[in-house]
C-alpha cells in the first residue's frame, strides 16, 4: 500500500472516528454489554464469557480504525519531511 493510500484511509478513518454516529453506536452497544455482563447470574459463565468476548471483539474494531488513522498519519509526516 502506497503511502497516498494510506493518507486517505487515516482521512476515512478519523471521518469514521469523528462522526457522532459511530461515537454513539460504539459507546452505547459497549454500555449494553457491559451492563449485560454485570447482571449475569453466578451460573452463566458461558454468557459472561460471550460477552467479554463481544466486549473484546468491538474493541479490536475501534482499535484497528484507530491504527489506520495512526499509519496514515505517519506516512503523511514522513511525506512532509522528505518533500
């Protein structure tokens, strides 16, 4: 990948990190989960462990949008210093 593709996934990804929506959609589906897991029985450790792994896996999304933002931005100061 090129690093004029890698600037204009980081612009994607930060539009998809900025925007109210997926801020919203993020924080209240992990609310919900969270919530979830706390009320869960002694008994229900196959639910609990469903749930943390829904909590872990919705996580590893953000975190990989983040990590575009983060490589686009580097290749665009890398660009900037050698130009």
């Amino acid at each position: 990948m090129g690093k004029g593709e890698e600037i204009a996934r980081a612009d994607q990804a930060k539009q998809i990190l900025e925007h109210p929506l997926y801020v919203e959609a993020l924080a209240t589906v992990r609310e919900a989960l969270i919530d979830h897991l706390l009320n869960t029985r002694v008994a229900e450790e196959v639910e609990r462990d469903r749930l943390y792994i829904t909590i872990k896996a919705l996580d590893l999304v953000h975190q990989h949008i983040q990590s575009v933002l983060e490589t686009g931005t580097l290749a665009e100061k890398e660009q900037e210093f050698f130009n």
